[in-house]
C-alpha cells in the first residue's frame, strides 16, 4: 500500500478509527481553522490546551465545530507544552499539534522522561512531499531536527521512518540513501556512511523495508537518468523515503522542491511516544491540514 497524493491519504480515513489531536497553544488561528475544518468533517476530535480565555476568544471565529472541545488552561507556554504531554500520556490524545508555541518550548517538554512520552528512541523530522511530476508521496529524512547524524543516529532515523510508514499500512518500505555520486569515496563521508547502511540491511539489522545507496537524486528519482548512467535497481523511480546526508541539506532539498518544484509538504516528528504534527512559521492552512491529517494516519490510538 502507498498514498499517491495527500487527498488519497485523506480518503483512508473514513475507513480508520478517529483520533484526537492535544494542540499546544491552542491560541493560534490557523491551528484552530485546520482542527475545525477536520473535526467539521468528522476526521479527528480536538483537546485545546492553552491560555483558556484566548482560546474561546478565537473559538467564537468559527462554525461551532470546535464548540464541544475540552479546553485545558495553561496560562504560560512551558505549562502549556507540559499539560498537552500530559494529556496525551494519560490516553486523551493520540498525537500533538504546535500551535501558537516556539518548537524548542514544546520539545523541552516532550524529551523529560516525568511526561511520559519518551520512549528512548532519537527523535527526527519527517517531511512528506507530494512533487508534481512524480507518482506518490514520498519522504524526506531528516530535514529538521538532527543537525548532523553519526552513522548509528541514520539508521535510528531510517527505522523511525520505515516505523512511521507502517504504520500508515505501507508493506516494505524503499529507502533510498542520498549522495553526490553512487560510488563509495573516503572523501565524501556521506557516501561511506550509505554504503554501511546498506550492509545493515544486507545483513538484516533493518527491516521491514528496502535499502540503498549511495545513490545520486537524478538516478534516485528518475528512471531515464538510471538508464542513461547503466544503473538498475528496484528503487529507481519508486523510492518512499530519501534519506539526506544532513539537516542542511534536507532543509534546502525540501524548501527548493516546495518554492521552485511547485510541491505540497506535510510534516511531523516521530520518534516520541505519538507523532507531533509540525510546520514552519510560514506554513499555509493547506500544510497544516496535511501534517495535521499525516501525525493522524501515524498514531497508533484505537
């Protein structure tokens, strides 16, 4: 199974269980519009923690639709990010969105083990993306939370990927490791590193998924460049994760196929107890209904 865009990542839900959202600094109008367009269409149920008075002040905004939603006051932001780690360790919400909330505020909250949401795994950034001229959603690994990654800290970053994707109901995974070049060079450590974790997998310490690489993004993404370089394999024009060498680098592949490559992105961090939907600053309503819709398809709640 693979979702080839993010309206058909939507259609799967009137076949799944509803989820509940614990938004943090739910004080924040684009956070409450993309919750009330899902909870209008009966996709998810909402628990709204913040500045109470604030929150119903934005509330009376919509429809009604966020009318019945418990309200959890929290007058300051740490306290905020702290009740909704809370809320959702005691099992009234099965993920978390940032709402109007700095992400280091929240994250400080979500790594103390008193919590409950650590689970000892890295925590990464997934961000999926749906480009205009390739044939389903496919991820980028990790554009923003690990800055550097040791060669043990990728294959955590591979497994919490291949994890999340399971869990949406994809069967096997294909997990493309990108360079500059598809040879190993001692020079470019990036290619050295993809080269070990293909052994990894070889060798059966990854599974649940396909692993390659090093592999360059033209031959990764296109079959006509594969073709043209002699290069054949199974993920060639059919990769659902790329995982980038750096956060930089994810950063700017992502940010160039958004601005200049015309795609949609949804993103989120895993490796926590409950995926926590995320967008920039600058995120539209459209991004946040997707990562919102993408942390629901991921959680694992009933």
């Amino acid at each position: 199974m693979v979702f080839k865009d993010f309206e058909e990542l939507e259609k799967s839900f009137h076949a799944a269980s509803k989820k509940t959202v614990a938004v943090a600094a739910a004080q924040d109008r684009s956070a409450l519009t993309a919750v009330s367009r899902c909870k209008k269409e009966g996709l998810l149920d909402a628990v709204l923690i913040g500045d109470a008075a604030l929150i119903r002040e934005e509330i009376k905004a919509f429809d009604g639709s966020l009318d019945d939603c418990e309200i959890i006051d929290a007058k300051t932001l740490p306290e905020a990010a702290q009740k909704t780690c809370q809320c959702v360790a005691a099992g009234k919400a099965d993920f978390i969105l940032k709402g109007k909330i700095d992400t280091g505020v929240l994250l400080k909250e979500v790594v103390k083990e008193e919590n409950g949401l650590r689970t000892g795994k890295l925590m990464s950034h997934l961000a999926f993306l749906k480009i205009p001229n390739y044939h389903k959603l496919i991820v980028l690994t990790d554009s923003g939370m690990v800055l550097y990654p040791t060669l043990e800290q990728k294959k955590e970053i591979i497994e919490n990927a291949v994890e999340s994707l399971c869990n949406m109901g994809y069967d096997l995974p294909k997990v493309g490791l990108l360079a500059a070049v598809e040879k190993v060079n001692p020079k470019q450590p990036e290619t050295v590193d993809a080269d070990a974790l293909t052994q990894m997998y070889r060798c059966g310490e990854l599974k649940n998924c396909m692993v390659e690489g090093p592999l360059s993004y033209d031959i990764l993404m296109s079959k006509e460049s594969a073709k043209k370089k002699g290069f054949d394999s199974a993920l060639v024009g059919d990769a659902d994760i790329l995982v980038v060498p750096n956060m930089p680098c994810g950063n700017i592949l992502g940010k160039a196929l958004l601005f200049s490559a015309g795609a949609d992105m949804a993103g989120m961090i895993v490796g926590a107890k409950v995926p926590i939907a995320l967008t920039s600053r600058g995120a539209t309503e459209k991004e946040k209904r997707q990562s919102l819709l993408l942390a629901a398809a991921c959680a694992k709640g009933e």
